[in-house]
C-alpha cells in the first residue's frame, strides 16, 4: 500500500521494488495520498482486510487464520 504522491519514498521505486518481486507482492496505490496517513481510512481498511483474506492471514468470519 502506496500513496502515489509519497515525496519521501517516490511511488517509482515502490513499482520497481514490485516488478522485482512480482508474483510474491500485491502492490494497492492510492492516487493523490503521501506519505502520512490515508485519506479514507474506510477505504484503506477495506483494502487491507481484502489482501489479508486473500492471503490466508484473516478468515472471512474476520478470525485469524489458524497456522
């Protein structure tokens, strides 16, 4: 998760890093979003719930996944 507009750690290495590790990341940019926080923490909560589930880390009865 990546804010396009990030001018401490530029967008473009974050892309490069993913084309580098690609098939083991999930890049979720956010366009117009810096650095600091996100600017709709619904949004950025959904979006991380999404890839947790997908990633077997969380259940989708919202219970961790059990090792």
């Amino acid at each position: 998760m990546h804010g396009e507009a990030d001018e401490i750690i530029p967008h473009t290495h974050v892309e490069a890093l993913a084309r580098q590790a690609a098939g083991h990341v999930t890049l979720i940019s956010y366009p117009g979003v810096d650095h600091d926080v996100p600017w709709d923490w619904g949004r950025f909560a959904a979006d991380l719930t999404a890839f947790y589930r997908r990633s077997g880390v969380m259940q989708d009865s919202s219970a961790p996944a059990r090792p």
